[in-house]
C-alpha cells in the first residue's frame, strides 16, 4: 500500500506532480477517486542528529483530505521500514529505525 498526504501539507513544498492515478478505499465508498503522485524523500530524526534515517523517494498519494484530523496514512512503503512502538501508559508512539 502507498502513503497517503493531504494535498494541502504538501502545496508548500512546491513539488513537481509525477503523475495522476486512480485508487479505491473505504473512504471512497467503492468509486474510484484520482489523487496526485509525487516522489518525496523521507527522512527521520531530529534535525539536531547528524545522522537522520533516509528513505529513498517514495510514491506518495495526495488526497483532497485525509480527514479534518489526520494529516496523512503512512503505507506499507513506510511501515516495512521502520517499527512502531505503542507504548499505551504514557499514550507514546516511538519510530524506531536502523
């Protein structure tokens, strides 16, 4: 699955469209909708390290809105490279990568 950014994140950082497809989900309610494609680098970390964790461009899906709360919906493109830590007491979510 493919990551998923709100078309309204991404406009500020005036990046080139690669191309245009069509997808299906949930939200969609089984008609297919047509979002934006753009090849973005992901890099994790605090700006403070020097040695930031690199993802390779991705394909990444701009949608009209994800929903009024959520900004994105990181896809398998992303998740198979990093591992999430929920930590349910202190209500943490920890990204832990190589």
């Amino acid at each position: 699955s493919h990551t998923f950014v709100d078309s309204r994140a991404l406009r500020p950082l005036n990046l080139s469209q690669r191309d245009t497809v069509e997808y299906h989900s949930s939200s969609t309610f089984g008609t297919a909708a047509t979002c934006d494609v753009y090849d973005v680098a992901l890099a994790l970390g605090s700006l403070a390290q020097e040695n930031l964790f690199r993802v390779d461009p991705l394909e990444i899906m701009a949608t009209a809105h994800v929903d009024n709360v959520h900004q994105g919906l990181l896809g398998r493109d992303v998740l198979s490279k990093v591992q999430l830590a929920w930590n349910g007491v202190t209500q943490t979510l920890v990204i832990l990568y190589p």
